[in-house]
DNA sequence: CGTACCGTTGAGCTTCGTCAATAATCGTGG
DNA sequence: CCACGATTATTGACGAAGCTCAACGGTACG
C-alpha cells in the first residue's frame, strides 16, 4: 500500500484536463499504433485498436465466441489461434469467476434485459492483473431466451484503480473514524451543512443537512459558532474554537476545527470541520485518572518554585517523616497511601518545623496559611478584645490547619498555636488547592478532611449551646479520643491529652474552674478519670449516653471514594 | 452534494461483480436497444451501439468531423444532419473547452504521440451532462503534424461521478481533519504501520510507514497499546483506550480509538485508528475554562437520571428562574455571572419548590442532600435527645445548604426546615461535587461559599462560647444584615427578619425569654429595634462596637480569583 | 369567634462565672 | 538534690447571667 494520499490534484477532479492520458505514457501498447501510419486506416476497428477496445460475439446456443484482435490482445491470447469460451474464462481471475457467471446468469434471464455490462480482472500471460469492461448487446429468440451477445471489451484499470484507491482509503478512515468521538461535517458558503459524518448521538445526517446552524439550534446558541465559521470564510484561515452544541439531551461541547473548503478554481466553497467531543474522550470519561496526571504535570513547575525559594537546611528534613507519617496515618483511612504520588506530597510539604507547646504557631500575617500538625496538638481560635478566647478547633497530628483558605481577619482575633510541643509542617496553598480541587484520591482525602472539620465545629456549636456542660465536656473527651485512636495515638481505654484544663475551657465556652468541678463530678460519678495529662475512661457507655455521643461524624460514606478509584491506567 | 457516503458496499470494491449494470438501469438508451432484434445486427456498429460506443473522426487539414449515429446520440446531435467541429464544441461545457483545447494542442504538438485520450463534459439539449472519454489514434504526415484523429467516444459519466464523489469525500475529510488534534493510521494484520493521515508533531509518516510500534517506540514504551491492538485483531472488537505516546519531545497521551479492519472477504486485515492527541485539544490548553464545558459533558448523563426521576411539573419551572436568581446575586459578587453556563446551572438546580414557613425541608433520609434556597429563610439545626435545639445556620435566598457532603446522622439529629415561606431547590450532589472540584469560576465562587459558611460557623461559635448575650444577639443581627445586603434584600438601615425570637436564642444557645429581655435591652439601649418582623438599626456604630462585629469574614480576598479568569473563548 | 402561635413580663431558681486562696506539678538553675 | 518560679489544678464563697415556669396579650387565620 502507498502511504501517499491519492491525488493531490484532487481540487481539480471536475475539470476537463484531469483524465488526460497522452500516448505516451502506456509504452506497452504503443508498439501496435506505430505501424498503424502504414497500415493507413480502415475504418471502425483501427480506431478500436488506437482506443483499445475489443470487439467481441459470443453464440450462446453454441458456445461460439469471437474476439477481435484488439480483444484477444487485451486479454493476452493468441491472435491468431481459435479461441474458446474456456479460453476466455482462463483469462480471469479464479475468484472472479463465480461471480462473474452468477451476474451473467442473472441479466440474461430477464427479458427484459437488452444490454449487459460487467467489469472483471484478468490475468495476462505475463502476470500483469488489468481490470476489463465488458458492454455488449443481448440479441434473444422471440421467447426471449438470449441467444447471442456482442459488444466490446476495454481496459479501465486506471479507471479502476484510481476508484479501488479512492475507495481503500475511504474505507480506511471511515473505519477509523467509526464510533469514535469525531464528528467531521462540511457546510457550503451558506453554512449549510452538505455532509456530516458521525454525527454526534441523538441526531441524524438526514436532519441536518441542508439546514443552518441558526435553523438546528437557534440563533443565540448558533451565534457563536456562526461568527467563527464566517470568520473562516472570509479569512479564508482555519480556526480551532471550543463550543458547546445542543446534544439529543443536554449538551456537548467540541473541541472544534474549522478550515475552509476549497473548490478546483482555489476559491472557498465552504467550510469543512472536525470536531471532538470532549466527552467521549477518555479524558471525559476517566477524569479522576487524567486529572491526577495533569496534577503531577503542573506539579514540576510548583516543585521548581519550591526548590527555589526554600533553603534545604531550613526545612529540617529530619522532620519531614514525622510530617508525612502523620498524613499518611489520618489519610490512610480514606484512600490507599501506598498508591500516592510521593514526590507530590514533597511539593505539598514545606518546612517541617519544631515548636514547643503553648506557642503561638504564626504571626497573625501568615496565620491563614495552610499547615500540617506532624506532632502535638495544635489549637486554633478566636480572641476577643477583653481577651476572651474561644477554642474552634483542636489540630491533632495529621490535621491540616486551614486546609480551606479562610477569610479570618488577620488583625489577631484569629489564630492558632500550639498546645503541646509539636512538629508542624507548611504546606503550600497552591499545591493544597490544586489537590483539593482534583479529582485525585488524594484530593478526594483531603476533601474529606474538610467535611469532617465542619462537622467537628458543628457538633462543638451544638455542645456549647445546647448541651449541659457535663455532657458538652464528656463529649469533647469522647471526640477527642476517637479522633486520637482513628490515628493510632489512643486506645479505647483513654488517651495522652496535653490540654489544660483552661484550653478545655475556652473551647467549651466554659471557664477552667468549672472545667475542674465538672471532671471532678464526671471522675465522682464513676465516669472517667482526667489526671497527669491522660484522660481514662471509666464507664464509656455510660458516658457516651450522658454526651449523646455518636461517632458516625467522623467517617463519610464511602460511594464516592469507590466510585472515583479508576484502576491505574 | 449527496451525504451519502459512497458505496455502502465499498468493502467489495475488489469484486467482480461490482460495476456490472445491467439493461435495465439505463432506461434512456434503451429505447434505441429495443429495435436490434428485428433490424439484426450489423457486425461492429451495432456491438458499439451496444456499448454506447460512438466513432468519430476529425480530419485536421479540412476540420471535416464526421461522427457515428451512436456518437451523436453520446453528444446529443441531430442523428442526420451534417455536423461542424463547432457543433461538438458547443456541445462541451464552457468551463471544459479551453482546458480540453489546450491539452489537445499540446499532444498534438510533439511527433512522438500517436495517441490521444481525453475526458470532458458535454451538456446534451435535454440540459443533462455526461462525462465523454474520446480516445483516439494520431495519424501524421512525414513531418511528424498532425492530419488526422480517429476514435472512439464513450459516456463514462458514471465512472467519473463515482470518482468525483470519492475525491470529493476524500477531500472533504481531508480538509476537515487538516492540522488538528487527530491522527489517523492503519496497521495490517502484523500490526506494520500501512498508512498514516496527519502524524503528530515530530514524527513522518515515511519513518513510519512499514514499521511497527515496537520498532518505533520501544518494546516496554509499546506494550500497552500492542497489547490492545492485538486485542482487536483477535476478537474483532473497536477498542477506546488511552496512551501516552512518546513525541518529538517529551510525551502526549492520545485518546486511541483502534477499530478492526475488513478487507472484502469479511476478513480482519488489519487495524484502523483515530486517535486524537488530548493536549492539543482546548480541554488539555485551556484547562481550568474547559473543565467548566467538561462537566457539562458528564451532566448529560446526569441531566438523564435527573429528567428520569423528575416529574416536570413538580419541578416548578416557574419557580427556577427565582432559585437561580438568587444563587446569581449570591455568587455574582465572586464571578462574572454572565460567563456562567445556563446548562450547567439547569443540570444542577433540580425540582424547585415552594415550602410554607416552619416546615421541615426533607425526611432525615434526604436531609444531607444539597439545596438552594430561592427566596425565604431556612436554617439547618442539632436536636438533642431532650428536645432542645441548636441552629447551626441561617440559609439566606441564595445559599446553598449541605453544600459540602456531610457525614452527619440521618437519625434526626440534624435537621433542616424553613424559617419563613420559601422557595427551596433541590440541587444535584454529583453536578455539585463536580464543580466544587473543578477549576471552575463557579466552583471558585461555590468553594468561597463553604469557605464563608466555615466563617460563619466559627463566629456563631465564639459568639455562643465567649461573646455576652448581649453582644452575640447584636453580632448575628449584624451578621444577618450584612449577609442580606450582600444579596441586595437589606439596606444599611435594617431588614425584614421572619425569624421567630425562640428560633434566635436557638441560634445563640439561649432561650426564647431571654432573647426577649436582651432584644428590650437593645431597644431601651438605642441601639436597634426588632419589632413586626423587621430588624431596623438604630444606631449602627455602637451596635458594631458592642458586638465586636467584623464583617470582612463575609469576603475573601480576590487574589485566587482573578487568576483564575482566564479570557473568555 | 375560637385557636394557635408568638411575644412579653414576672418570680424564682440553677448554672456557671468571678474572685481568691491554696495545692500540685514541672522545669530550671544552683 | 533542693530551691524557686511559673504554670496548672483545686476548692470555696459569692453573685450574676440565664433558665424554668407561668401567665397574659396581641395577632393571624380559618
């Protein structure tokens, strides 16, 4: 096979010149026209000979045939020895036999019939395959059974293979094309569709062509779309633009390529287009997968900027485990670590630092900058001018600070620190974001994280507004330590818990005195025990009943986590 | 322009049976077919007659034409009269004549042509145009000019219209397909590359051609889409998948559709493939805008089971044009409301409904599904086992409830119910989800949202655990107004609040009397009113003062925003 | 015209805060 | 090892903020 399209000329198929063949470009048959000067010419059958056309009758009630000797000539046989039907027959190539007879057959059984043609392949004695036109005249009895036939036979292989080509390549990209998601169209200077293939699901080439956009989906939608095709013909320059179309249901958009459609005089006729739609490509289809990449993508550039404005020494690489552990432990919950991109999470994870308990964990300027607790408790909370502080959220270790960018005011009403010595990592907004708004597992994680804090503060509205303290506080320990035991860091029995008890005071909108008299009364009642930073719990039934404590707020369903893990590409 | 493709049976193109016409079809030239029987036949004339064969001959030195009855009959001339070299002139289409004399000329001119074949088209009197080939033989005198042509014409009309068609096709996908993302290729059975349309950048299609995929990119680089292609030899099934290719430099992943190939016998010769380079589509250049257009894609499937679960008459369709109204003031602060999809916004807002006043807004099992509040109030709360309740939120029009999936128990204990007669829509979680995590304007502005929510939570939050009575009470009427102005149904001044003085000490973690008491306080304290439903300031200063209001938690910095406002297509 | 709901007001009580004093604990330096 | 200071826990007395109960009035609605 040629890889060569066929025809670059094909702009001109209409015009006269196209199927020119001057004399000399088939060698092999000008040796017979040289001696026709001579010869003089007589009549019909030299001008056969100069066309290459044979002449050819066949009886068939005897099976007689004759052939020319142009016909003899095309079919390679001897010109001058007797020749058979068989002969003939020979001559063609064996798996155009049966068909050929099987055609034969049936035109000359109807009367009706006055005239056949057949084109067929033979087989020269020199091995060349020529493709052969048969037209010839079916002479019959007055019953109409055909008796005789007579007529000419002439050489279309170029014909032939010019068409055959035209055809393979057709066949070809249409096959290539089938069912993908291509849709190719053309539209006239009107911009009337004139031929749509593929078109897309829900609309049929029968109901478009010969209308406008305007008419198929109405001029504000067409709008868009019209001004760029018009652009392309008055241009004359292709374009690639994005549009959304009307679909049977909804929409699609394509991903659109508009290139002018020239006729044989170089003038624009059209517009002929190619579009993709989006949807149907595997990236529509597995966005979780191709995001994820298209994440690790832009990730190079975000790991040069951070490579760049950090100083290696600073980001205490020694700590940096401590940082991704604890990730890993809380996210490990909710998506399988050992499948995440590692060098991710080291362009997610900056400096890696160590404080010591009871400090505040950044000036108020970069307090809304996201951060991961690797170690210790972490607090965040509000401040009030008469120095009132309210405690909105404990961080534990693998809690993200301000994993949403926050709109907190930076003037110090806001802020976090720490409550015990802690390893607390920066993380980088724009990785963070970029993560939490990919369709990437981790992401996924992530995001989960951010519904569970917002539950967490919730349920800590509920308990300072509506729950007595004794259950508010009961409940608190009980968060506390599902949270802890969720990551390892607890047992069912209890808990290291680093709070004073006026941090447990300012979160629960209570005041550490009362704090004491509460835990006094919980460890009074049997309930548990908060003593030497550890808290134990005594009787946990009984005091998740007294707390109304249900734990499910901690966890999500997991229908889209599974739905969103793709198998690996 | 037929939208056909040509040939359905293209597949056969190789047979013999694929030209063959019998009698019948060609209705006109039949009539002349009809009087042989009787009038017998004459030996060659009539065979050509047959053929629809016509001679003629054109003696140069005289420009004497003379034509058979049969090529006359071909050109649509009087079958008696004298004939003129201008008469079959005329015959030819205007557009054809100089071409066609042109090329004569030139064939004519050198002594070493002895053979002359042209195609042409002639307009008969009936209007109709035929494509005509005369071939013909040369004949000279001693000096090598031209003095006479002979030869034969024939109508191969239908072979040129098939032709034409197919270049025609071909050239129209050919134009369609130039310079996009779409490469085209087929392999044969040994998965050799046999052809290749439009290679990607980088790469020739004679270093290709011949060769296969191992040979070009490597064993390991190849294996994976070997792997496919031999699947869809072997089961003969088109496969979609995506590969990441190797390119001039670095790689590009392709959306490949590979389709088996059939040559005539019904048999796989091979593959054909479209494959369309997924970077070079708008989804892979302009991403974040593109992914607004992608998740319209995956709606259609979503707009399906919406419609299907859906009775359109209870979607209220009077009343979407309110919920989306309300969600534009809402969101029209953060982005360009004008950009917005209308589509998107339809797949995401579902079944609108009216909902009086003090009604719970969903059974516990929908509780956690998201919702848009159009018009009216509604409030999300914690109930405890007792009966006591804390609201967590106010839904002002506008607002999205749950918009973040939430993890809370369907038991009851979080709950739902309007405030004051509302209009409340139903929204779509997947729809929602996928904006949320997109690089959408709309998820931006949809993410500021859970961003403020978080916001008004911690505040509510402080306010119940540290803030007096007094001052909490103020912040959230403060609060209240602000988030009413921002939407445009407050003014500085004051507002209409339908809430109930128990819903308020809900809100604030106090009771109904003393909501009361400390309203009174305000009132006697000059400081605001709250009397028939409307919330009127009095003196605005010190009511800020007191309740230590900053409203800037309202607003976020624009900085991520306007990045992201990539210029419209 | 009755009912239901909401707002209003009062009296008394409980919870929790405030103030203050003391004890326990921890880290640090001598 | 002890002394010391700082922080945290504990306890008591007192008072205020806010709750409960209860009664009454206004208003909207059927």
């Amino acid at each position: 096979m040629s890889s060569d399209e066929p025809r670059r000329d094909r702009g001109d198929a209409a015009s006269a010149t196209a199927a020119v063949t001057s004399g000399r470009s088939q060698a092999d048959e000008r040796r017979v026209e040289g001696s026709w000067d001579d010869a003089g010419w007589d009549g019909t059958s030299t001008a056969l000979a100069a066309a290459q056309i044979g002449e050819w009758s066949h009886d068939l009630s005897t099976g007689e045939i004759t052939l020319s000797v142009q016909a003899r000539r095309l079919l390679g046989l001897d010109e001058a020895a007797p020749v058979s039907v068989e002969d003939v027959r020979a001559r063609r190539l064996a798996e155009d036999r049966v068909p050929f007879q099987a055609v034969r057959d049936k035109v000359l059984a109807d009367p009706a019939n006055g005239f056949i043609r057949q084109s067929y392949r033979i087989r020269r004695p020199d091995g060349s395959v020529r493709w052969v036109e048969s037209r010839g005249a079916i002479f019959r009895d007055p019953e109409g059974r055909a008796m005789r036939l007579r007529g000419v036979m002439l050489d279309v292989t170029d014909w032939q293979e010019r068409e055959q080509f035209l055809q393979q390549s057709w066949h070809r990209i249409e096959t290539a094309l089938a069912n993908t998601a291509i849709v190719l169209f053309a539209q006239d200077r009107d911009l009337r569709y004139t031929w749509i293939h593929n078109p897309p699901m829900g609309m049929e080439a029968h109901r478009i062509i010969g209308k406008t956009d305007v008419e198929i989906m109405g001029a504000d939608r067409a709008a868009d779309i019209v001004a760029a095709k018009r652009r392309v013909l008055q241009t004359d320059r292709a374009i690639q633009i994005e549009v959304v179309l009307p679909l049977e249901r909804g929409s699609g958009s394509f991903d659109l390529h508009i290139q002018p459609l020239h006729n044989g005089d170089r003038q624009v006729a059209g517009i002929a287009c190619a579009g993709i739609e989006l949807a149907k490509t595997t990236l529509g289809r597995r966005r979780a997968a191709a995001l994820l990449r298209h994440t690790v993508e832009d990730r190079s550039l975000l790991l040069d900027k951070l490579s760049a404005r950090l100083d290696p020494q600073q980001r205490h690489r020694g700590l940096l485990p401590m940082g991704i552990g604890a990730l890993a432990r809380r996210l490990g919950a909710y998506v399988d670590w050992s499948a995440v991109d590692e060098q991710l999470l080291e362009a997610l994870v900056g400096r890696c630092s160590y404080v010591a308990g009871k400090q505040p964990l950044a000036p108020p300027e970069t307090m809304d900058e996201p951060r991961l607790v690797g170690n210790g408790w972490a607090y965040s909370y509000g401040l009030l001018a008469d120095g009132r502080r309210q405690v909105i959220a404990f961080h534990l270790p693998g809690d993200v600070i301000n994993l949403l960018a926050t709109s907190a005011p930076r003037d110090g009403s806001r802020a976090v620190a720490t409550a015990s010595d802690s390893v607390v990592c920066d993380l980088d907004r724009a990785v963070l974001d970029q993560l939490l708004y990919s369709g990437t597992l981790l992401g996924e994680a992530l995001r989960r994280l951010v519904t569970i804090d917002a539950a967490l503060t919730e349920q800590r509205l509920v308990s300072i507004g509506r729950r007595r303290a004794e259950a508010s506080l009961a409940h608190l320990l009980l968060e506390l330590g599902s949270r802890l035991e969720a990551i390892g860091l607890a047992d069912p029995g209890g808990y290291r818990c680093p709070l004073t008890q006026e941090l447990i005071a300012d979160a629960l909108g209570l005041t550490n005195v009362h704090i004491n008299r509460l835990l006094r009364r919980l460890r009074d009642q049997g309930l548990l025990t908060f003593a030497n930073g550890f808290v134990a719990f005594v009787d946990k039934p009984r005091l998740i009943e007294l707390a109304e404590y249900d734990p499910s707020f901690l966890v999500l369903p997991d229908a889209r986590v599974a739905e969103q893990q793709s198998p690996p590409v």
